[in-house]
C-alpha cells in the first residue's frame, strides 16, 4: 500500500493537513497517511526543525504532503536550526529538483484576481522553480566584519549544467502535454550564472526538445508580463531565487495565496514533496480560518505525480471546482466559511 507522510508543521500547517487526512480517508481510504513532527514544532520539541528520523521517514514514503514552517517565535533562532533550514534541508534529502507550481484561476474565482478578468479568466501557467540549486544553497555564504568595523553579507549563485538541464527537461516534457510552448527566465544581461542558464537551455531545446517553442525572457521583463499579459505563458523554467518571486506573484492573479498548490519532484520513482504555497499565516492560527484548498490541491498533485493515482486526482479536482462553483468561499476569497467546513464543501463532492 502507498503512503503518504504529512508534515503539519507550524502555524495554520495543522488545520489544512486534517482537511487533507480527511479527503484522503475518503477518496483513497487504501492510502496509508502518516503523520511526524515538523518545522518550528520540531525545533520546540528537539531542538531542530528536521531531527534524522523524520528525514529518514520521508525518503521511505511514497509521497510528503508539509502544511507549513515558520513564524515570529524562531526569528532569533540560529538560521541553521529555523523551520526554514528544515524545510530546505528536507528538499536537499529529498533531491526534488524541479518546483512545480501552477498558477490557475478557476473559473468562478476570476474577479477575484487583483487584475482585470478578461486578462486571468482561463489563466493556466505552470511553472518549474530549480530548488536544490542556485543562490539559497551556493558556497560561499556568510557576513563578514571587515577591518573598519563595517559588515558584508554575500551569497553565491552557482548552477552546473546537469543541474539546469534537468530543470529544463522537466519544463520541456511539461509542455509537451500542453500548449507546446516554453519560456526561460534569467537574468543573463547581468549574472554569469544566468548566462549560463541561457546557454544550456538553449542547447538543450536544440538537442532534444526542437518539436517545443522556446523564448528566453529575462527575469524582469517577465515579472511585468505576468501583470500585463498573462495568458502569453504556458510554462516557464527558471531558477531558484526567480522562481520563489516570479510564481508567488503569479499566485495573486488567480484570486488567493490559499489556492495555489505546489509539487517539488526529483528522479523517477523517488518520493516527492508536495506543500500549499502560503505561509504559517501565524496571525490567523488556531482560528478555522485558513483556506484548506491550497493543501488540498497539493494532495491532487501527490495523486498525480507520485501516487499514480490520476482518476483519484481528476475527482479531487472536479470537486474543488464544484465546491467553488457552487459559492463556497473561505475569509480569503471574500467568503464566510470556516477551514473545516470549505473541507465539507469539497467532501459531498468527492
């Protein structure tokens, strides 16, 4: 039997992750749902966000489904030992390379987008963030006391060409099922690591991947594009500093930080990590207020990629949409209803 591990974590983690346990008993009551402690409550507990135990359990899962790390309590903690360090130190174990995370506006979500809706209603964007790579992981690091008392703070961004080839095989092979189309974001007017970029992903499309359009777009000029036109793009591959920035704005044109889901996926029949894309919300904690949907749509991801469990995934989309359709809305989306009960919503539908 497959087996998920949830990763509750911190702040509102726990309340989505009991929507999730409960659409998982209900849509694949064969599925073996695990549960371990995580982020800031691990460092409460053991004094480290990530103990050896926890990491070994994820790489023996099937899929990992986190809620959420972080919050104001371990700000001054050493920054080794933040939830944040747990949580890129899971997904170096893990080696998921390659950050999927969609932007989709559902249908009867598009005039809540901060843009007009004619520019969001339709909206499909998948986006493919490098995440074991790039300037949060490269040495050196640090911050230095210079001679005149001063300090300097530096980080290094370094990619290797088998670690950008693989991102784009990712995007490549995406947009094969799709509309065909890729673009490359990066900075190469200024950044040698971004000229890089540039090079091998233009010779890998040359390679192998000819059959795909492929447009290379800098960093910035696509930060403006997606709030101009965005519907120009199907999936765009970038880095990991990019990608965190570039998708998180992506989020807000589809209406709510509470709906987007991610995937983060490594070599086949290796277990992947699935997590909503907003924050521990610590302000709103405890409440019954979070929207679960982001959780959710992060387990339809899991059934898709590393549970082989498509037709369960297509149900679980087709009832979040019936539940939106039908004016279900959490405080996020302009709504009154509570975490558990938008998880009711999507229940009678599954």
């Amino acid at each position: 039997m497959a087996t998920l591990l949830l990763l509750p974590g911190d702040g509102i983690g726990p309340e989505v992750c009991a929507e999730v346990r409960r659409v998982a008993a209900a849509l694949v009551p064969s599925l073996v749902v695990e549960e371990a402690i995580y982020g800031g409550a691990s460092y409460d507990a053991h004094g480290t966000p990530l103990t050896d135990e926890v990491r070994d359990r994820a790489l023996a899962s099937d899929a990992v489904l986190m809620g959420a790390v972080g919050g104001p309590k371990w700000a001054d903690a050493p920054r080794h030992l933040r939830p944040e360090a747990g949580l890129l130190n899971l997904r170096k174990a893990m080696n998921v390379y390659a950050n999927l995370r969609p932007a989709y506006c559902f249908e009867a979500l598009a005039g809540a987008s901060s843009l007009k809706t004619e520019l969001v209603s339709g909206l499909d964007i998948m986006f493919v963030r490098e995440l074991v790579g790039g300037v949060y992981f490269g040495e050196p690091r640090g911050i230095d006391v210079l001679p005149d008392g001063q300090k300097k703070g530096y980080d290094t961004a370094l990619y290797t060409t088998s670690e950008i080839e693989r991102a784009g095989r990712v995007a490549f092979e995406l947009a094969r099922g799709r509309k065909n189309k890729v673009h490359s974001a990066e900075k190469s007017n200024v950044m040698e690591s971004g000229l890089l970029w540039k090079q091998v992903i233009t010779e890998l499309h040359a390679r192998e991947y000819p059959d795909v359009e492929l447009e290379h777009i800098l960093a910035d000029n696509c930060a403006m594009q997606l709030v101009r036109a965005p519907k120009q793009f199907d999936v765009i591959v970038t880095d990991n500093l990019f990608g965190d920035i570039l998708s998180d704005a992506a989020a807000m044109l589809t209406g709510s930080l509470g709906m987007l889901p991610s995937a983060a996926i490594g070599d086949p029949n290796k277990p992947g990590l699935y997590e909503p894309i907003h924050g521990s919300a610590p302000d709103i904690a405890g409440k019954g207020l979070a929207n679960p949907l982001a959780a959710i749509l992060s387990f339809e991801m899991a059934l898709r990629w590393s549970l082989k469990e498509v037709e369960a995934a297509d149900r679980l989309l087709a009832a979040v949409k019936g539940a939106l359709d039908s004016g279900a809305r959490t405080r996020d989306l302009g709504g009154e209803l509570t975490t558990v009960q938008m998880g009711d919503a999507v229940l009678c539908r599954i």
